[in-house]
C-alpha cells in the first residue's frame, strides 16, 4: 500500500477519464493478477471511491436486486465440495429431501413475490441432473417464470442439451460458482475439477441464458487465490451478469467448521475489487449476511455490492430475515430493483447527471420516518 496519496483533483481527472471510457472499462477481460493486486491495496478510501464512481456509472445508485432461493432436493449429494452441508461425505446432521413437488415450487415462488422479491433460485444438491428429475426442473422453471418472476437454477454440472433444454423452458440465469481459486481448487473439491466448472459456464453462454457465477471468501486460500478467483471470473469470454461473492457459513460437520472467519475490511476490499473490474455485473453480497453487521453490509453496499439473497433462509442455512432486510434497506435508504417508485438512472447513461426515469420500482418497507 505504498503508493502516492491522490489529490481531489486526480480523483475528478479519473471519474473524468473514466466516464469518457466507459465501454473500454466495462469490457476488459484480460486482467492481470498484477492489476488487481494493486487496486486491492489502494488506500481504503481510494478503492471505494472508485468502485462507487464506476457502479454509479452502470447502476441505479441505492438500489438492489432481490433473488429468493429455494432447495429443490437436499442433502446426499455425491460431490465433496469441504464447504457445503449438502455434501454426502460429511456428516452435518441435515435432513435429505428427493425433488421436491411443483406444486410446493409454485407456492414458494408466489409467496417470494408477494414478499418483493423479482427472481427465484432453484437448487439441487446434485453432480448433474439426471433421469426424470430434469424434465419437472423444467416445468418449475416454467411455472416460475409464468408467475412474472425472473428465474434462475443451480443444478451442478450441464451437458450442451441441457443447457439448450434449460434456455427453451425460459430460464433466465444458471448459477454455477468457480468457489475459489484454480490453484486452490482441489484444497476445496476433488470430485470435479475447475476445468469442469469452464466447460459448463460455456454450455449456459451457448445456449444464451445469462451467467451467475462467483465464489467463497474464508476457507482458507490466500490473499492471491482470492484474487485469482476474481480474475477467473473476469476473464471469462463474457463477464458473468450475476457475481455472487459468498463468506463461507461454517457448519459443523464439514471439514471448514473451524475455518478463519475473513477479516471485514478484506472482505469489503474483495467487494470493490469485483465492482472495479467487472462494472456491467450485478455483484451479489450472498451467503454469510447473517454474520455481518448492518454496518459491514452498508460498506458492501458502498463498495458495489448491489444484489442480495432475501427470505429466511438461503438453500439449508438461516439468511436474515425479512423484517430485518426490510429495516436495513430503509435505514440506508435503499430501494429494491422491479418496484414501483420513482427510481434514477446510472449517471454513465445519461449527462453524467443522475436522472429521474419511470422505471417501476417499489420499496419492500413502509414510507415511516427514520430519525
Ligand atoms: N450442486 C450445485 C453446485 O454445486 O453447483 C448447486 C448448489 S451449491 C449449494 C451452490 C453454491 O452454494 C456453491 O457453489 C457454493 O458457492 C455455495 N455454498 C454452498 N455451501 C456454502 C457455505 N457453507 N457457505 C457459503 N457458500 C456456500
Ligand atoms: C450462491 O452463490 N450462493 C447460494 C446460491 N448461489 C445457490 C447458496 C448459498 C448456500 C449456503 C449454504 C446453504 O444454505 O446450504
Ligand atoms: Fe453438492 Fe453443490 Fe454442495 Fe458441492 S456445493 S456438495 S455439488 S450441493
């Protein structure tokens, strides 16, 4: 962090600069890990300033995405990702479910509207779908997606078919996470490799549906595998549209129970960092909130994080609940994408200027006073 201290006039050069080349930053995917390396180690105030300043230019500011997530199948899954309480090798004391009915799906997802969420996100705790489960994944996608939400799945990994099947039925989204590092990546998992993970990211870009794809902070890998998790994802061909950065949830049973909880301020970095990087992308602050303080999540959000998992629970863990979301998102002022209120436009589209649109938004909370 040895570097020159800018002066406020380098900072409105470089806003300057920057919204001039606005395309030419949002397209960049040949990042070097040298570059990275330096924006992490800017000043603190250095490196939020300018991943505010360039999620302004891309992003209507205070505002977030809200996705529900639901587990369609739990638990007994053949992967030995260290992380996950789903796996079948470690023994965490959580109840296996088969797929369960579309019915149920239907329910959840009416309700997750009803309660102001815009996209809905299926999980299986599966290697890949198989057999007969993938054609009623197919239905629930559909069903989902009649009810006017956005939809998303995380089913492990596709075949090109697949994928095309998945697109056909109207998925908008695949979630499929790097984790972590190539170099780290057969520390976390053995039964597939970092290869696999590619080829299946390719298989969704093919088919035309939209990529979420991030990654966990806290098991354990080093400042550079952090790093190079986020060059991997943006030096994909296209840059990921939904960038889900998990803290690791440490549950007891998996081999990273007692992992080193990540340093705030690390985190925070790592949120900015991916902002910087890959401005176009919805930058997700997922799992892990419910071990963050308001105060770190307001950072996050300043540092670019505009996405988050909202209802109770995330697949088999606890995710703050609503009434509490509802309270942050006032107290910060922050109004949720697809609602109804008056809402602004990112400066980057228009003179610079921040602008009133009709854009449909609606706060999740009522209008009260907050002193
Ligand atoms: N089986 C599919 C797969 O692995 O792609 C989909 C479900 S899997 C649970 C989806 C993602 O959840 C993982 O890639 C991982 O990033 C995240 N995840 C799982 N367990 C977690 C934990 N304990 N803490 C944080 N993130 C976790
Ligand atoms: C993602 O990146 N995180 C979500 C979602 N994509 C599928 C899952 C988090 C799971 C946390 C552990 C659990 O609840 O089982
Ligand atoms: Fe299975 Fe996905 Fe959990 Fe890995 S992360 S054990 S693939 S459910």
């Amino acid at each position: 962090m040895n570097q020159a201290i800018p002066t406020e006039n380098d900072a409105r050069a470089e806003i300057e600069e920057l919204s001039a080349n606005k395309e030419s930053v949002g397209l960049k995917t040949n990042w070097k890990r040298t570059e990275l390396k330096a924006l992490y180690d800017l000043p603190m105030n250095d490196l939020l300033f300018k991943a505010q300043s360039i999620h302004r230019q891309h992003f209507v500011p205070n505002q977030v995405q809200t996705s529900t997530l639901m587990s369609i199948k739990t638990g007994a899954c053949p992967e030995d990702c260290a992380y996950c309480p789903q796996s079948g090798h470690h023994n965490t004391g959580l109840s296996k479910e088969q797929l369960v009915a579309l019915d149920t799906v239907i329910q959840s997802a009416a309700k997750a509207k009803q309660a102001g969420a815009t996209r809905f996100c299926m999980g299986a705790a599966w290697r890949s779908p198989r057999g007969k489960d993938f054609p009623v994944v197919l239905e629930m996608v559909k069903e989902v997606k009649k009810l006017g939400m956005e939809t998303c799945v995380t089913l492990g990994m596709l075949s090109n078919e697949q994928a095309h099947q998945l697109k056909q039925a109207g998925l908008d989204y695949y979630n499929h996470n790097l984790d972590t590092s190539e170099e780290y990546y057969d520390q976390i998992i053995t039964t597939r490799t970092f290869g696999d993970r590619l080829e299946t990211l390719g298989h969704v870009r093919d088919a035309g549906m939209k990529v979420c794809a991030g990654g966990i902070l806290g098991m354990g890998e080093t400042l550079e595998d952090r790093l190079g998790l986020l060059q991997a994802l943006a030096n994909l061909p296209e840059h990921p549209q939904s960038v889900p950065i998990n803290q690791l949830i440490a549950v007891k049973g998996t081999p990273l129970e007692d992992a080193k909880a990540v340093d705030s301020l690390e985190f925070i970095r790592m949120i900015a960092v991916a902002r910087i990087i890959m401005p176009e992308s919805y930058v997700r602050l997922s799992a892990g909130r419910e071990n963050m303080s308001d105060e770190m999540q307001a950072m996050c959000f300043f540092a670019g994080a505009n996405s988050v998992f909202y209802g109770d629970k995330l697949l088999t863990t606890d995710n703050p609940d609503t009434d509490h979301d509802k309270l942050l998102f006032e107290r910060l002022g922050i109004t949720v994408e697809g609602s109804e209120a008056v809402q602004q436009e990112p400066s980057g589209s228009s003179n610079g200027q921040p602008k009133e649109t009709n854009k449909p938004a609606k706060k999740l909370y009522h209008n009260a006073a907050v002193a």
